[in-house]
C-alpha cells in the first residue's frame, strides 16, 4: 500500500498506517531481528520509527511528539490541580476526566486509571472533591468549597498546568512533517516487501547503494 501525505493529517492516522503495514502481508520476517519492526529495524526499538525515535509515537517528529511517557507528563501537584480545573467545570467521573485530559491535549496526554483514581481518592481524602449520586456505577465527583478555595489559592500554578497540557499538542503539530512520514513509510514497506520476495545476495547491497545515495542527496540540501 502506498500512502498520501493526507493520510498522516493527525497522530492517530500515523498509528493505524503502521498498524497497516505490519497486518499487510510483512510477513513472520518483518518480527525477526533483521526485520522492519526487529529490534533495530526501522520500526523496532531503537529504529527511526521505533518507541523514541525521531519519528515514532512519542519523538519530535511523532504523532505524539511527546518526548515522554503518555500518563507522565504532569507531575502530582500539577495533576491535582488540571483534576480540580476540570472537576470544577460539572462533576466527573474517572473516565470522563481522562478523555477531557486528552482532548484539551489533542490526544497526547492521556493518563491511565491507574493514575486518576489513586488521584481523585486523595482529593477526596482531603475533602476538595465529593462522590456525588450516579445513574450509573461509576463514582462522579464534584468540587467541594475547600476544593474551590484551594484551586483559588493555586490559580497561577493551575492556570500554567492547564497552559502546557494545550500546549503538548501545539508543539507536536509543530514538529510534524506529514510528508516526510508518508514517504518514509513507502519506502520501508516497499524495502520490505522486495526483500521478502528474495533474490541473490547482490540484492541487500543495492537496496543500501540506494539509500546511501538517497542520504548523500538530503544532506546536501
């Protein structure tokens, strides 16, 4: 499959091309070592597309460009007050906060419930958030006053926490080259997919005579 520059228009349609190249017919070999998604294959760990790579989920020039673990973004205290921000607006739920968190980041900040809930528990344990009655099982919260005078105490740490969250998707929209990945895919897949079909052992040195020559040529301009 060939990609189109618009197809990589946000993080999550560079995370399903991937998933499409690796369902799309790779084959075992594209797991091995030697591989694309091997460990030092282009998508494997320490590839260009791999987990900090340049261009994988979390590098600069990622979908996520987040330069860290998604549910690590934010310290305690930081987090504390985004989750009294958000719960201030209308009561919340877990889910509900996580989705808020990650739509305000434009889905690079997205925090698992193994850190929320442990969160909301010990707002709660100090009395700024209430359980508040659901139609549902799920536990909702409201802020409590001592939870608004707190967030009032705390307004200009809370104001630049809530700053850098907006700002985590800013800055990879900035750092992305829509592009760039598109063809850098193209090229991987079509790599593998001449090199799964065989051929004689000239064939892997004039697929790197290729490259070679294709990096000659991007560090001259």
């Amino acid at each position: 499959m060939t990609y189109r520059c618009d197809d990589f228009s946000d993080g999550r349609a560079f995370k399903r091309a991937a998933m499409a190249a690796m369902m799309g017919g790779w084959g075992r070999r594209g797991a091995g070592p030697g591989g694309p998604f091997g460990e030092h294959g282009p998508f494997g760990r320490h590839g260009p597309f791999g987990e900090h790579g340049p261009f994988g989920p979390r590098g600069p020039g990622g979908p996520g460009g987040r330069g860290g673990r998604r549910g690590r973004q934010f310290a305690r205290d930081e987090l504390r007050l985004l989750l009294l921000q958000l719960i201030a607006q209308q009561p919340r739920h877990g889910y509900d906060l996580i989705k808020a968190l990650e739509e305000l980041s434009s889905g690079h900040y997205s925090p698992s419930p193994g850190v929320i809930y442990p969160a909301l528990s010990l707002l709660a344990d100090e009395g700024l958030i209430a359980e508040q009655a659901s139609e549902d099982q799920r536990r909702k919260f409201a802020i409590t006053e001592a939870g608004t005078r707190a967030l009032e105490t705390a307004a200009g740490d809370a104001e630049a926490a809530m700053t850098r969250l907006k700002e985590l998707g800013e800055r990879a929209e900035r750092h992305r080259s829509p592009p760039v990945e598109r063809a850098a895919f193209n090229l991987f897949a079509a790599i593998s997919g001449r090199m799964n079909q065989g051929g004689d052992d000239e064939l892997p040195h004039q697929i790197a005579e290729i490259l070679d020559e294709a990096v000659r040529k991007i560090e001259r301009l």
